[in-house]
C-alpha cells in the first residue's frame, strides 16, 4: 500500500481483479486496476484476496485504464496472505518506522534508495486511520525534492533496478569464489538473491526485468559459462513480453532495458578511454552514466521532452557514497523488524549518503541551466538519434585522423597505436608510488647491519680457500 497523490484518498495499490459483479451479472476478468481507498480499506497486505465494493471508473492519468474507488470500510478478507508476504510486509513497515526518525531527506530518500519508494509515500500500520504522523515531512518539500533529482538526471537511483541486484551479486560472489565454492552452489546462491531481493523490493517494471536477468545470469553461472549481457537481455525481454504484453507500454520497462544495452554497448570502451584521464573510481561510474544516458534518452523524450545537461556531473558527486548507501539501507532493512536500533543505526549511514545526493541535486537540480528544452514527438526523437550518431562519428573521426598523423618516433608508424601521453593523475599516482618505494627501501637499508652486509658479499673461492669478493 502506498500513499495516494490525489485529493481525498488515503492510500492507492496496484490490484488483479478475479471476478466483477455489476448489476447482478458477475464475469470473471484478469484486469490491472488502481485502488484508491480511505481509513480502515487500507488495511490490505500483499499476495491476499478481498472482495471489495466500489466504483470502477476510467483512469484520469497513469498506465493502467481504470480505477476502483473502493467504499468506506475495512475490506472483507477471502484470503489471508502467506507467511512469507508477512513477513515481508513487516519488514517494510518496521523499515519506514526507523527511517521516519531521521531528517527529513533521509526519511523521504533512504526508503526511496533501498525499497524503490520514497518515505513519503509509503505506508504504515499507524497509517491506516488516516491520520499521517508527524515524522513524515511535508508534501511540498518532497516534491520539490523529486524534482530537483530529475533534473539533475538522478532519478533513477530512486527507482530499483540492476543496480541493487549488481552490488549483492558482486559482493556474494566475491564472498563464495573466496571460499572456493563450486559453480553449482555459487549459481544457486545467485540465484536465491535474486528472488529474495526481488520480493522485499517495492513491485515495479525495472525490478522484474532485473530480477529476470539476474536469474539468467545464475543459470549461466550454474552452467559454467560466461553471461553475455546482450543475448541475456534479448532473452529476458522476449519472455517477459510473451508472458506479460502490457509490459510493451511500460516506460519503466522500456527505460531499465535500453539503460543495460547502452551499458553494454558503450560501457567498455568509454571505462578504459576516461581510465587514461582520471582515476578508475570515477572513470566508471562516469562511463555507466554516459552509457545508460545514451541509451535511455529517446525513451526519456517520449516521456519529458527534455535533456538533463548536468546528469553526468551529478552521477560523479554520488557515485562514491551510492553503493555505501545502498548496502547500509538493506542491512537496515534486513535487520529492523528483529532488532529496531541496530536497524536505525544503518538507516542513519545509508542517510549520510543520500545527504550527499540531496546537496548535489539541489545544486545542479535546482537551477534552470541544466535543463535543455527539446523537439518533442517523433521530430524529437529522430534529432536526437541523428545527434547521438553524429557525435560517434566525429569521435571516430578525430581517432583516424590521429593515427594519420602519428609521430613515427611514437612507434605508430605503421598505422597500430596510439603515443602514449600520460595524463595528470598518472603522473601524480606514479611519483606517489615510487616516493613510496624510494621511502620503503631507504628504511630497510637503515636498517642492515654494515659487517654482515659486507660478510653477505664475500665468496669462497674453492681454489685458494681464500674469500674474494
């Protein structure tokens, strides 16, 4: 359950309807609808059964078609969920009550960071009489913060995607291939994290299509074979797409797909061309940036018909506290329901991140320059590609003509190669290690001892019996 946006409604789920009875006609059905309900209906948790009494009207906005306004009253449970969805649910809600202790941003963007929903709208038992604690901060505040986060082109670490299932699956494998774990147990292990962070996750599009790949990934590591990233995805979005064909009008869907093939596309090449000019833990998270913006940009347009100028620079001033953030927020959300203080202490680490995120989208968010107004529709669409093409060629361009040109001194006479021109933070990185090395060396010359250095030197000659150096 989460809260409502509009006016007058307490709370807003995503619902399967499995029967509709109107006018004494009943039909069975399979569709989406959008719940809005007040007071005691909100008291409904995941994977459970209710019959509900209300009126289905057509959407005003969103997705899905149509909305079920639901009547004033508890609901009428049919089936109770499980006790895994309990548990679940418990979590989450132990999770939102430790984070709404903290300031205001960090109870709007740590459950935002580690559940895929922001504090503000997500919901509680205490909740459910309609009455709003008063930990939760003000609606004006945390749309304003929203906004600043898209325009600064950081949106998406609000949104769970590959990026949660990327960290946990780096972290445990580097844990199992440590302990010398067979492919089989490690494939399994990857496997079960998958489903399990998939489930506490807040339900959404980008989630199902990284928890599908992060599946297929498993199973090539089960089989002891490589994962290719393209063909995985290719696979995955095929079958969702045959099991699922509303997800074909899905932005969520669509955003999380184009985001993993312009990675693996561009990702690469961009990581080892920056890792010449700046340090590898900023080369990379620049590169992703680059790479995902890339490929997401004709999607973003059909969506806003705008260009964030300051995404690659604001994904640089979080991506040292975004991985920190991410793994403090689901350790807190692990462990808050059983033990609430421990559970709050790392809520309040994943919050000193995404203060940092907060200064660097307010920064870059909140000013009107780092936003470029754009063509919208098809016109849009077809400039941008053109550009994006453009732009490839003239970088390819610049490299055949530097290798026209070589020095033939440099070694790249022949047309192989590139002179090397070490840049700054070689330079830097490499008078600190030999300075390093030099100071290493002198400390261990001081301390030898001069006779039995001397002695070392010496040799027997087998000859004479004598010691000739």
């Amino acid at each position: 359950m989460a809260a409502s946006e509009r006016l007058g409604w307490d709370c807003h789920a995503t619902l399967h309807m499995d029967f509709m009875l109107a006018g004494g006609v009943g039909m069975p059905t399979g569709e989406e609808v959008i719940l809005y309900a007040r007071g005691g209906a909100c008291r409904m948790g995941q994977a459970g059964r209710y019959l509900i009494k209300g009126l289905l009207t057509a959407s005003a906005f969103g997705r899905n078609p149509l909305w079920v306004e639901a009547e004033d009253g508890p609901m009428r449970e049919l089936d109770r969920p499980g006790h895994l969805y309990a548990m679940v649910t418990r979590m989450q809600e132990a999770f939102l009550v430790q984070t709404r202790q903290l300031s205001d941003q960090g109870s709007v963007l740590v459950p935002g960071l580690t559940m895929g929903m922001l504090g503000n709208e997500g919901m509680v038992a205490d909740d459910w009489s309609g009455a709003r604690p008063e930990q939760v901060v003000e609606p004006v505040y945390a749309a304003r913060l929203k906004e600043n986060f898209k325009r600064s082109g950081i949106i998406h670490l609000m949104a769970v995607s590959g990026g949660h299932f990327m960290i946990l699956a780096a972290v445990l494998t580097r844990l199992l291939r440590a302990l010398r774990s067979p492919p089989l147990l490690t494939g399994v292990a990857l496997a079960g994290t998958c489903l399990g962070l998939g489930l506490i996750m807040a339900p959404s599009d980008s989630v199902l299509r990284a928890q599908a790949m992060g599946l297929s990934a498993a199973m090539a590591m089960t089989a002891g074979r490589r994962s290719q990233s393209i063909n995985a995805l290719s696979w995955c979005v095929l079958l969702i797409l045959m099991a699922k064909p509303s997800m074909a009008s899905s932005f969520g869907f669509a955003l999380s797909a184009a985001a993993v093939l312009g990675i693996s596309l561009l990702g690469e090449g961009l990581s080892d061309r920056l890792g010449y000019h700046m340090p590898t833990i900023l080369a990379q998270p620049l590169a992703m940036t680059l790479a995902a913006q890339a490929g997401t940009l004709p999607v973003q347009l059909l969506m806003s018909p705008q260009i964030s100028l300051f995404s690659p620079i604001s994904n640089l001033v979080v991506a040292p506290v975004v991985d920190v953030a991410t793994l403090a927020g689901l350790a807190g959300l692990m462990v808050s329901w059983v033990w609430p203080g421990p559970g709050h202490c790392l809520a309040w680490v994943s919050s000193l991140g995404t203060g940092v995120m907060e200064v660097g989208a307010t920064w870059l968010g909140g000013s009107d320059m780092g936003v470029l107004a754009w063509p919208p529709g098809g016109l849009g669409l077809l400039a941008l590609v053109l550009t994006e093409f453009g732009i490839l060629l003239f970088l390819r361009l610049i490299r055949l003509l530097g290798l026209a040109v070589l020095d033939p001194e440099s070694g790249g006479a022949d047309g192989i190669g590139l002179p090397f021109r070490p840049s700054i933070w070689f330079r830097v990185s490499r008078w600190f290690r030999q300075t390093q090395e030099m100071a290493s060396s002198a400390r261990f010359a001081s301390r030898r001892n001069p006779d039995k250095e001397r002695r070392r030197h010496l040799s027997m000659s087998s000859d004479t019996g004598k010691f000739e150096p």
